[in-house]
C-alpha cells in the first residue's frame, strides 16, 4: 500500500485587508486524491482562503504548501499560473463564443493536436457531453454548463483543483443531483480538490474531509460523519446538521442523567481541555469522565425514536412533511423541546401526544456555560445501555 502523500498544506496562514483579518491562523491539510470542502457562513473567509492557495492573493503569515513546494509566504507569492492549480468559478467563466470542445481545450494548447484531440474526448466522455461537442454555450442548461466548466478545468491535470460554489447558480435537485456525479468525475480522475460552499450538504456529499470555518478559522477538520456525530464544540454542533441541547448531570461513572433517562457509555479518547467529550459504547480503558456536574446533551433528530410502547409521552408540537418522513419538534414534560424524525405512515396531530426512546449512538456532552441556567433534570430510570 503506498504512503498517503500531502498535496495541500496550510499552515497558521492569515490574510487582512487594511486593518481587517480574514483568515486568521488556518491550518489543515488535503493529501493527493482527497476531497476537501470549506463549509461555513458567508464572511467565514472561505472564498478568500481558496483565493489564497489559488495564488490570487498575498498572505501575511504562515505558509501555503502544494505538492511539497512553497507557494506562499509573507512577502512571496508564487504566480498562479505557475501553480499548477486548476480553478472553476461560481459563475464558471466559461467562452461563450467558443463550442463544448473548444473551451474544454482551452488550457490544452501546448499540447500536439492528436493529443488535445483524445484529452477532449476522454474528458466529454467523462463528464457525459460527447453528444454536445458542437454547441455553444447558449444551448446548454446550467448543469452542462458546470460540466464544460469542470472538465476544462481538469483538462491540463492540475496538480490541485479548486471550485467555489459551483452549484450555486443551479436549483436544488440539480445541485443534489451533480455533487454526486462531480464526486465520482473527480475520484475518476484522480484528483486533489478542495471546494467551497455555503451549503453542508452539498459538502457532505463531495468531500472526505470537511472544515467548518468560524470568523477566519478552522473550528474542526474532520469527517462528514464525525462533524454530524462528533462535533468538537457547540458552534459546529449547531452549526452542522439539525438537533437540540437537552440539559443533563454527570452520574456517577460515565453516565449522565436526562430527563428521557440515563445515558450510559465510556469516554473515547479527546484533549483534555476540550469543550466537548464524545461517549461511546467501546472504549480501550475503563469508565471515565473529563468533567462532573451540569451539562447539555446533543440529541440529534435521529437519537430520538418513535415508540408506542415506551412509557415516556412527548408532545407534537409542530410537524414537517419531508415524504419518507416527518420532523417532528416534540415537547418534554419540563417544555424542553427534541427533534424527532419518524416515518410518514406515524402521521400525528399537533398536541397529540406520543412514546419516545433514546438511541443515541455517540452521546455528545457540553460543560455548561457557568452562567446558563440549569433545567432540573428528572430521571425516569430509563437507561440507554
């Protein structure tokens, strides 16, 4: 099996303009053929951090690596055309007076003919525009549209492709639709990309590792199913995926005490000063906790189960229709409220009041803030085991 090679490395890098910072000690690395993505609010530094790599922009501290070369530093910026970074744009750019085949061999020109020729060949297959050499820009949708922006993009192989918010421009379904197939076209070629989006599902869908940026900063670099399950704070905890804070106390051992029972497992391994401990069902040692007294459970929609036969009654207080399923807020004896999702044929009323249970996997507990105040927490010997 061949050593992972690091192909996008960044290291405490900031950027300002004027007396403004932007990106503030950014620190991640991509190695060669993953796909990584930039998740965060607009004005997070996101977009101005993949202008940075790109080469479109100085920084003022730290470092930029590709390939194991320097290409950034305070006072030196390597040309971008000399990076070797292949670059699609959220408008796409594309040349509107130039055909399908045209501008994917824009980049290609130094090449012999023959070999532009079957490089645009194999790109158009791969992308699913064989069909479409000819045309021109004006008779394609927006989604073939992004696919000649990609495969140009791919065409001279960059050793790192960036692409900022190529979905942006396109309605949902389509969006959902062509992240999957960019993910496939991408691992089809090999390459190293980083993407930027607004959007955590189109990030969840492309890439193996996803960072979420908070004023300029990485908050956790990570996997998708890790940010959702494990998240390192409560910033990235609200900010991916949906759930609810459910205020419970550290018991004795590692368990602690809700108001839909006791939730029970073994401490996986976290810095110590972390705001955050993950507890899971397997654990190398025994029985452990970071911290004791009063803390918030993260309950996401899918640790609370639907269950007639349960003794614990919750109360719909609002219901949303997603087809398969419902998002059902439902409301605690105490008037804390958790996220339900249950399939469609349990349709209940609002007010309606229905059985509950815990399965919570990864049982996720912040410290709470001194100054928040505390729910009483009433256990009902339930027990998550």
């Amino acid at each position: 099996m061949k050593p992972e090679m690091t192909e996008l490395e960044l290291t405490a890098v900031a950027q300002s303009y004027s007396s403004q910072r932007v990106i503030d000690s950014l620190t991640f690395a991509l190695n060669r053929g993953d796909i990584g993505c930039l998740v965060g609010a607009s004005g997070c530094g996101k977009t101005t951090a993949l202008r940075c790599i790109a080469g479109f922009e100085p920084i003022n501290a730290g470092e930029i690596r590709i390939g194991g070369k320097s290409v950034s530093r305070p006072g030196w910026t390597l040309p971008a055309q000399q990076r070797r970074v292949g670059m699609v744009f959220q408008d796409y750019a594309l040349f509107t007076h130039l055909s399908v085949a045209q501008n994917i061999a824009f980049g290609l020109r130094q090449l012999p003919r023959d070999a532009q020729r079957n490089r645009v060949a194999q790109l158009l297959d791969l992308v699913g525009l064989r069909d479409q050499a000819e045309r021109q820009m004006h008779q394609l949708s927006g989604g073939q549209q992004q696919r000649v922006a990609l495969a140009r993009a791919l065409a001279p192989r960059p050793q790192l492709l960036l692409m900022d918010e190529p979905f942006s421009n396109l309605d949902v379904a389509l969006r959902e639709r062509l992240s999957a197939e960019v993910r496939t076209i991408l691992k089809a070629e090999g390459s190293t990309a980083l993407i930027v989006t607004h959007d955590q599902h189109e990030a969840f869908a492309l890439a193996d590792w996803v960072g979420v940026m908070e004023q300029g900063r990485i908050a956790q670099w990570d996997t998708p199913y890790n940010l959702y399950h494990r998240p390192v704070d409560r910033f990235v905890a609200d900010f991916i995926g949906q759930g609810t804070l459910l205020p419970g106390q550290v018991l004795t051992g590692c368990q602690i005490g809700t108001e839909l029972g006791v939730l029970d497992g073994l401490l996986a391994s976290a810095p110590a000063e972390a705001d955050t401990r993950v507890l899971s069902d397997v654990a190398a040692s025994g029985p452990h906790c970071a911290f004791s007294g009063a803390v918030d459970v993260l309950l996401r929609p899918d640790d609370v189960v639907h269950d007639d036969a349960s003794p614990l009654l919750a109360e719909v207080a609002h219901k949303a229709f997603r087809g398969a399923e419902f998002l059902y807020t439902l409301t605690l004896p105490s008037g804390q409220q958790v996220l339900s999702l249950v399939p469609s044929h349990h349709d209940h009323a609002i007010g309606e009041k229905i059985g509950i249970k815990l399965a919570a996997d990864h049982v996720v507990a912040f410290r709470r803030v001194a100054d928040t105040p505390v729910a009483p927490v009433a256990l009902t010997g339930y027990s998550e085991n």
